[in-house]
C-alpha cells in the first residue's frame, strides 16, 4: 500500500478552492500511475479499470476544500470575504490564510483585543472580521474582487497514530482511494471499476452530478469524512477516531450494499462502525442515488474531529481500515449478484 501519511499531507498542502487546480492536478498525477485517467473542464478527475463484466462500480470522494472569496479590497490592506462551504466562523480571528492573487500571500483575520473589547465579542457575520494582509496600499495591486483565500495551516504529526491539517475533508478520502488503485493494479476484478475525485461537492455537490451522468454506474459508493468523537458531540452522533470504516445506513441509501459492508469487515476482522442517518446523508451519495432511473449507493465515511477548520484530526487507521473494506468489498463483487 502506499505511504498513507505521505500522500494525506502532499494533497492536503494543496489548494482546490473554486477553479485552483493544484489538488486535482496533483490527485490526478498520483492516480493515473495505477489507471487510466482523464480530468474534467470542472476539474473532476476519473479513473478506470477494466473489469470482467459490464456491471460498473464508481466510487467517488470530493477533491474540493471549504475556503472563501474576496468581496473588497480597501486602502489600509485589509479584505473582506464570504465563505465557500460552511465554515464556522467563531473559529476565524487570529486564523492565518493564503490569499490567491496575483501572487500567493499571507494575510490574518483580524481579531479584536481583549483588553479594548467593550463586553462581549462575538462574530455571527463573516464580513464583519476583515483579513489583515499588513502591506496596506499596495493590497490593491495584488488582490482582486474574486480572488480565492484558503487557510494556511501545514499538515503536523500528532501522538497515537492521528495528524492534523486543513482540507482533510475530503483529501483523506481521496488518499484511500488512490490507495485503492494501487492495491488493486494488475488483479482480477469482477466488474468495470471508476473511480471519481468530483469537484464542487462543499459547493452543492455540483461535480458527482455529472460525472455520475457521465459515468451511469450501476452501484456507488461515495468515500467521505463524518462525525468524530469530541468534545461536546453525542456518541449517537459520531464515532471514535481509532474505530475504523463507517458504513452508512440510512432509508436512501441501499440496504443489501451496507450489510455486504459489514458482512465483509466482520468475516475480514477489518474495524468498522455504522453511521445511522435519518434522510440526506449530506454527501455525494444524495446526488448518485438519483441520477437518470437510480443508482444503489451507500457511504463509508472516515471519523474526523473539528470539521471544516484548519484543525482537522483523522487516525491513519481508519484510512487503512477504509482501503481494506473497500478493496475486500470490490474483489467479492459487490451486490453484483445480489
């Protein structure tokens, strides 16, 4: 199997942010070495291995990242911005950001000081919080409306087999599944095997739509990040890091492909847990489902604290547990016959 870790940080450090190319370009050099690859206008990559029959399987994992958009420019250096997906912004002053424009600097969210702060500060509007880039004037010969800002934050290891970073929604995803790839290169598979790095997915979930046209498989499986255990999340409402695959269950997605899942990690003595959701499951899988007359999809999801910040957590166990029930579930058949 490929280094995890390694390829987790190489994805994470790059940006895929509106039309920045940097994470697909990388996710497609690394996933064209073990398939046949081709790269979207939208930026959405796709692979494929031929298998035995006509029978096709897609799975999918979002290459996209939250971040945000410059909205104005003003005479002292600082910017203000929307955000691109849902971000929590309680969590933004002090952050520090990388803003895409003419060339690539550093800039800060402001943050009031305690000491000047007249009673509480909170934050409840984005554009209330402006990003500090310190080089006044001169912000506006580099930084143009529409420009793209994505948190700074490098990949660090942590203890007990966990790192940290920004975008590990979904670049962790997207790192088992070129680990995929590898490790199923040169076998034997059952069926026609696509696999589906989509765009726009923090955006509405607007890349797996087409490539899901495009594609038409006959099941799916979207690879994503769900709910990990931390401070003040119900246990019902997550999973430990540590705990290995979550299968989904839920009324829209197919029943017979999660107990296959389990049914495989139980018989493989690969870690797993279930994620039970009581409609959308707020992945890709909602848009697959239901293209053109349907498509029998389910998700497994990687555990992961603090999401969509630039402290994301995720335990490199749980990817390798991901890796394994996906390619144990590929060279079984699927539901193919069942």
């Amino acid at each position: 199997m490929i280094d995890l870790k390694e390829t987790l940080f190489l994805l994470s450090n790059a940006d895929g942010v509106g039309d920045l190319k940097e994470a697909s370009d990388l996710a497609y050099n690394l996933l064209s070495k073990y398939c046949e690859c081709t790269k979207t206008d939208n930026l959405t990559v796709i692979g494929f291995m031929k298998g035995e029959s006509d029978y096709t399987l897609m799975l999918d994992a979002h290459i996209d990242q939250v971040g945000f958009v410059v909205t104005s420019v003003d005479d002292k250096g600082f910017l203000t911005v929307k955000n691109i997906g849902g971000i929590d912004i309680r969590a933004l002053p002090s952050r520090r950001v990388t803003v895409h424009g003419k060339e690539k600097i550093t800039a800060v969210f402001s943050a009031t000081p305690p000491h000047l702060a007249k009673g509480e500060v909170t934050y409840d509007d984005i554009e209330s919080i402006k990003l500090d880039t310190a080089i006044g004037s001169k912000a506006k010969e580099i930084v143009s409306v529409g420009d793209y800002v994505t948190f700074a934050n490098t990949p660090k290891e942590l203890f007990n087999n966990r790192v940290c970073s920004r975008s590990f929604d979904n670049r962790a995803a997207v790192t088992c599944l070129i680990a995929v790839a590898e490790m199923l290169r040169g076998k034997k598979l059952p069926f026609n095997l696509a696999f589906v790095l989509s765009d726009g997915e923090e955006l509405g979930l607007r890349g797996i739509r087409a490539a899901t046209f495009k594609i038409d498989p006959n099941e799916a499986i979207a690879v994503d990040v769900s709910f990990g255990d931390g401070i003040g999340i119900d246990s019902e409402d997550c999973s430990p890091l540590g705990s290995g695959a979550m299968i989904g269950v839920a009324p829209t997605l197919d029943s017979k492909i999660s107990k296959r899942l389990m049914n495989i990690c139980e018989s493989k003595n690969i870690p797993y847990t279930t994620e039970v959701m009581d409609g959308k499951t707020g992945t890709n899988a909602d848009m697959i489902s239901v293209n053109k007359e349907g498509v029998r999809t389910c998700t497994v999801s990687i555990p992961l604290r603090n999401m969509h910040s630039d402290a994301e957590i995720v335990d490199l166990s749980d990817l390798e547990s991901v890796c394994q029930c996906l390619c144990e579930y590929i060279l079984a058949g699927g539901v193919k016959d069942v």
